[in-house]
C-alpha cells in the first residue's frame, strides 16, 4: 500500500511544472505523529481465572517550522520539534503503571519542489536532534506482597533522519496544505535508574530494589505528516 | 530533475522493503512468531551441559550462550513481569510482545524480545536489553 502511494506521488509530480521566487519565506506547523490508543484485553486460564488489562496511551508530536527558497525549486529550513508521550495501564484493580517523557528539539531540512501550482509535489531530506527526559510509576498489590516504585529516565538523546516525498496543495493565495510521507531513523539513547519498594506480608518484611541501566538503540520506519505552509513574499 | 526524483523514489522503496519484520541474531535474520499459551512458559530455566553444547554448536558468536543463560531468568527481565504474581496479571499485555524465535532445545523454544521491536509495550515492560525467554515448544506458532 505505502509503495503505491510514494509511486503515486512520483508520477503526479511528473506532471507539474512551475517555479517559486527566490527569497519567498515559510512558517509551518506539521503534526507529525498523533496517536492514542486505548487497549483492554483479558485472559481466562480455568486453574488461575482471568486477567484483564488496560493500557490507554497518548503520543503526540509537533514541528514548528521557517524556511527560505534559495532557489526558484529549492527550500531550506530550520524547525524545532515536541513530543509527548503519555500513558497507564492497570490490571485488575491492583496494578497501576503510568508513564511519560517530552522531548524538545531543533532540526534543519531541505526541500526540492516539482512544481509551483496549485498542487506541488516535493522531495525532502531532514535531520535533526531532540533532548528530554521521562518517568514511570508503579503500584501493585498481590497476595504476597505489594510493590511501589518510582523509574526516571533521564539524559534522553535522539538523533533523527529522514527522507520523504510530499504534497503542497494551495487552499489561499499564501497558505498551503503540507501532506507528506517518509522514512525515517532514529538514534535513541537514554539512562535509566528506578527504585521500588516491596513490602511482604508473611513474614512482614521490606526490601528496597534498584536499578540502573544506559539504553541505546536504533528506531526506523515509515512516517506520516500533515500540516499547513505559510508563504511569505520576499522583503 | 525527474532523475533525481525517481532516485528519491527508488531509495523510499528500498527502506520500505527493508522495514520487514524480522530481527538479526547472531548474523541471520530470525522469523517473528506468536506464543499462544503464556503459562508454557520456563521462567528460571537452568540449562543443563547439554543445553549449552547444543547451543554453542548453533551459534556463531558463542557468548549468546552465557547471554540467553542469564537474561532468560526472570529476575533480569522487565519491572512488570519479573515475578510470577507479576506475570499472573498481565498475561494478556505479555501477548503483545514481538517474539523472535531464535533456538529449539528438544521440545522447548528459545524467543527472544529485543527492546527496539518492543517500544510499543507499556511503561515497565519495554526490555533495557535483548531478554529471552524459553518456552513449551507447542505453544509457539509461526506468523
């Protein structure tokens, strides 16, 4: 399906032609990912009985951007980017688990246009890196024993790329909706310590348990954005 | 310029094609399968002698042996299933783990869930590294 698309995209740029005046300006706002989810599964086993979980999460994402043509078909840019990621998940009425992080972050991009239309098809590269920082809490009780506990992710590094075709289609003089698709990596570190503590009922007894570890991974696949694209005249 | 347009085509189509599932162990890229019981599950597996030649045998990088041996416990695995009263309650989210079967040990299976395959799992599940899990090779199924 995605393959259809970017051939799609390919053979509608084929057909346009058009320039833009050196000097034009942009501002943008894309939203680059918006995704929540809200799962709720059970579990039956005749010895053991049934489970069920939920698990409701929000992830949003968001890239303000300025861009300047240094050429009739050639637009360079700078943007930031934001990233919420929100979530809980319980099972039963005795465990709870929430969790969330917020990246920042600045990148640069450039932008060929096909065509200066109405409809503007584009290619992009993009680059960029973004910093933030995480928490998780946990809450259970078992017949055994219960278990509160406290997760920082801290120090969170990314470094992301990404190449992708697009449309501008004009829906005013100067303003322009942005949809495009891509593919895109990402080089993800962060630390990670917790600390929790486990109380046991028999004997009553307690035992502080902590962690700590260095994560670094890589992340890729496709991605989705749409926005809108401001056009400002040159000065 | 259609040129350099069908070159940006023709490297998107690539990363997508590569984007398949799958996950590299030990040099190969090893199949996506599903658990379809998660009480089949060996959380202390002791690896016998035997076990281990086999293992060393099938593998080209031999420290994946002492690497499965240790993160196939489960008191190296994620805060919210590393204990059985644990597991008990959330059987149905552990179904949502990418599971990569990477050995067979007579009637068990090894999988393993590499943390980058298992980012969408809720907090306190994601792996911080590579964790194992050695399963009734029954309740493994092929996607």
């Amino acid at each position: 399906m995605l393959k259809l698309i970017f051939i799609s995209l390919f053979f509608i740029s084929i057909g346009c032609y058009g320039q833009f005046t050196k000097g034009t300006r942009t501002v943008g706002l894309n939203l680059t990912s918006f995704n929540f989810s809200s799962l709720n599964s059970s579990y039956d086993v005749n010895q053991i009985g049934s489970s069920s979980n939920t698990n409701n999460s929000l992830n949003v994402s968001i890239t303000p951007s300025m861009g300047w043509f240094i050429s009739e078909q050639v637009l360079v840019g700078g943007s930031f980017s934001f990233n919420l990621n929100n979530s809980k998940f319980t099972a039963g009425n005795n465990v709870t688990r929430k969790g969330n992080s917020f990246t920042a972050g600045i990148g640069s991009f450039g932008r060929y246009y096909f065509g200066a239309t109405n409809f503007m098809p584009y290619a992009q590269a993009s680059l960029g890196v973004s910093f933030g920082s995480g928490k998780n809490t946990w809450d259970e009780t078992y017949t055994t024993y219960s278990e509160k506990g406290e997760g920082n992710q801290k120090s969170i590094f990314n470094i992301n790329a990404g190449i992708g075709m697009g449309l501008t289609k004009m829906i005013s003089k100067n303003t322009g909706l942005d949809i495009s698709l891509g593919y895109g990596f990402t080089n993800s570190s962060f630390d990670y310590s917790s600390e929790s503590n486990i109380q046991y009922n028999n004997p009553p007894s307690s035992e502080l348990r902590k962690s700590e570890y260095k994560y670094t991974g890589v992340n890729h696949g496709a991605s989705f954005s749409i926005g809108f694209l401001i056009f400002l005249d040159p000065k | 310029m259609y040129k350099f347009a069908s070159v940006i085509v023709f490297v998107l189509l690539v990363f997508v094609s590569c984007s398949q599932k799958g996950f590299v162990f030990d040099g190969k890229k090893v199949q996506e399968v599903k658990v379809a019981d998660m009480g089949d599950l060996y959380s202390t597996y002791i690896f016998s002698k035997d076990d281990q030649t086999q293992l060393s045998s099938a593998f080209n990088n031999k420290s994946l042996v002492s690497d499965i041996s240790a993160y196939s416990k489960e008191k190296n695995w994620p805060d919210a299933i590393n204990t059985l009263e644990k597991r008990l309650q959330v059987r149905p989210t552990m179904l949502q783990y990418h599971f990569y079967k990477v050995a067979t040990l007579g009637n068990k299976t090894i999988v393993a869930l590499p943390p980058d395959k298992n980012r969408h799992m809720p907090a306190g599940f994601v792996p911080a590294t590579t964790i194992y899990m050695v399963f009734a090779g029954k309740t493994i199924i092929g996607k």
